[in-house]
C-alpha cells in the first residue's frame, strides 16, 4: 500500500469539519491510522497520540512532512502531554487482539478505564465532541442473534478475554455517565470484526492468520470445527462509518453498531482465502480459546437509519487489497503478480485499485 491511504480520495461529504482541530488516541493503530488519512483529506488538524504498544510509526510514515498533522508518543493511563485544544477526540487507544490485550491484561483493563477518563476530561474541558471506539466483545458470547445495541451480551468476567470486554464495557458506562452529569457531546461505535491493509501479521485475528499462513505455504490454523461464525467490515467502510457518527449534529441517544451484517463461517473464510492465494495450505485444528463467541453479527438498523451508513466494499476486493497488503508486508519485494490472484484480476502484475472512504463517500446503495 506504500504510502496512500484508505482516506486519499476522500470526496467532500462534510465540509464543516475544515480546519477542525482533532485528536485521535490510538493514532497509529490499524484502524486509527487510516482514521488519521481520512480525516486529514477533510482539511482537519489532527493529532494521532499513540503509546506504540501495538500502534505502528509506518502506518504514519507517509504523513512526515503534512503540515497538519502531529504524531505525539504518550500513554493515554498517564497525564496527557500539553496538547492544543481540541473540537473532537477520537478514542481508539486499547490493544484490541487476544494477544496483544491479554499480553499485560492489567494495562488493557487500565486503558479503557483511567484511558478514557483521562481522554473525556480533557473533552470537558475543551468543549470537544467525544467518540469513543467500543467493540463488539462488549456482547461477549451471543445469546441473541444478530446482535442489536440494546442486547446486554454475554460476557465473563473473571476470564483471559474479560480485561478487554469488560474494559469496553466499563468505557461505555465512563463515557454515557459523562453525558449524564457533564452533558457532554459523546458518542459510542460498536465496532465488528474489520480488515484492511496495516492488519499486523501477529494480531491473531482470523483474517492475519488465514492470510498470512497462506501466503507463506504454511498450515493454516483453524480454532474448533469452523463453524463459529464472524462478520468482516472493510476498513474503509469502518472508517467512513465512525466520521459518519461524528459528524451526526445531534446525539444518538446510545451506541451504534458498526459492522458487515454478511455473517460466513471460519471454514467459508479459509475456503476463499484459500482459493484466492491458491495455496496448497493444509488446514490444522486446535482447540477453540476460552470464550471465543461462536457467533458474531451486527444489527446495523441504527447506523442505517441514523447514520445513512452500510458497508460498501464486497468481502472479495477487500481480501484482495488486503492479501496484497500482506504480500508485501511479509515477503521481499518482487516484480511478478501476487500469487493466486490472478483469477480476480487477470495475469497482469497485481496493482490493487484500493477501495477508499472516498470511494464510499456517496452513502450506501
């Protein structure tokens, strides 16, 4: 993906946040790094502050020379560094992979809670407009399905994955209490499972493993009997989902689902990735983690009827841009195709036309 960004087309769909000051937590992750392109191509200052615990400086290499944008290192459970003020904050600061959140789950559970209090004061304070990143874990593992806002979920608190779904939930209640007492502007986004270009190969989300165990000829590695289900949004379509809630003038009046409501299992993913890359990958099973949902997708009739927003990029072109990525990513450059694609894009060398927020601009059809 080099240097261009998910955001680099963005069209003018709200020319009201020009010039806006904005912070971004979490700045140099996955998703907050392509928040950062998205936003600056609206005309926005942004700040991207990040700890670089799982957030990446490539993700934000390409923006070392614009004006408009500043990369600050700090730890959101810390004193905030002296910052300028700010109109809006984005809260996208948390590990969000079972590795990377259960590798100190005492900082994850600190992140979302002294993290976020630390990121809504300083919103009190500057009059900012709040948007905080929740997840769909805060559903845990479903009794209801689809999944809609007003499901309460099904969470353990006590196990390996409870610092950072309990940790999400514990941020909604800071960040609605913050609306109740302070009357602060906030809004909340349930972000589903999302992949795209800047996916770390070591996050040990499904679509890195499938993906990266298929471009290396290596066995991919598929938890209990396939069958659990997931539900993948394309960066590009999350990304354009969040600024969508942002922008919205009035609040919402609670959290808003983010996600693909395409529902596919595990083996179906595995399947296509396979085709896709043609491997020869044999497939081998290990046990399902403790408290791996089984199944997982969005009601996303808020974010349609609120927000005017469904996603828009077909599973196949997102894996496509994002095997490409990771291609890349994780192999020396190399002038010929990225292999196995060549069913989707003819035996030409490989050039992904990436799909943008701008691409996505115009609103769900």
């Amino acid at each position: 993906m080099g240097g261009r960004a998910l955001g680099d087309q963005m069209e003018d769909r709200g020319t009201d946040q020009d010039g806006r000051h904005v912070l971004v937590a979490g700045g140099a992750g996955f998703i907050g790094s392509h928040l950062v392109d998205a936003l600056l191509a609206r005309g926005a200052r942004v700040v991207a502050l990040d700890s670089f615990l799982t957030g990446r400086r490539d993700n934000l290499a390409h923006l070392a020379r614009e004006p408009r944008f500043e990369l600050v290192e700090a730890d959101v459970t810390g004193p905030l560094p002296v910052l300028p003020r700010f109109d809006r904050i984005f809260n996208l600061a948390c590990a969000a992979s079972p590795p990377h959140y259960q590798a100190d789950p005492m900082h994850t559970m600190m992140t979302s809670v002294v993290g976020t209090h630390h990121l809504l004061e300083r919103a009190q304070a500057d009059g900012a407009r709040f948007l905080q990143a929740s997840t769909s874990e805060v559903y845990g593992d479903p009794e209801v399905h689809p999944q809609t806002e007003s499901y309460w979920g099904n969470v353990n608190p006590t196990g390996p994955r409870a610092c950072y779904d309990e940790g999400k939930r514990s941020a909604e209640t800071l960040v609605f209490d913050f609306e109740r007492v302070h009357r602060l502007d906030v809004r909340v986004a349930r972000i589903f499972n999302t992949y795209g270009p800047r996916m770390r190969a070591d996050d040990g989300r499904v679509v890195s493993n499938v993906v990266c165990q298929a471009l290396a000829g290596e066995p991919i590695t598929v938890y209990g009997n396939g069958e659990q289900t997931r539900s993948f949004c394309y960066a590009a379509d999350l990304v354009d989902g969040l600024m969508r809630l942002m922008d919205r003038e009035t609040s919402p009046g609670g959290p808003v689902n983010l996600g693909n409501p395409r529902e596919m299992t595990v083996a179906e993913l595995v399947d296509l990735v396979t085709r896709m890359t043609c491997t020869r990958s044999a497939v081998v099973r290990r046990p399902l983690p403790v408290d791996d949902p089984q199944r997982r997708r969005p009601d996303i009739t808020r974010a349609r009827d609120l927000l005017g927003w469904a996603p828009q990029v077909p599973l196949e072109q997102g894996l496509e841009a994002t095997i490409a990525w990771f291609a890349k990513e994780i192999r020396p450059p190399e002038p010929a195709a990225v292999p196995g694609l060549g069913r989707f894009v003819g035996s030409r060398p490989f050039q992904p036309t990436e799909p943008t927020v701008g691409d996505l601009a115009r609103g769900p059809t």
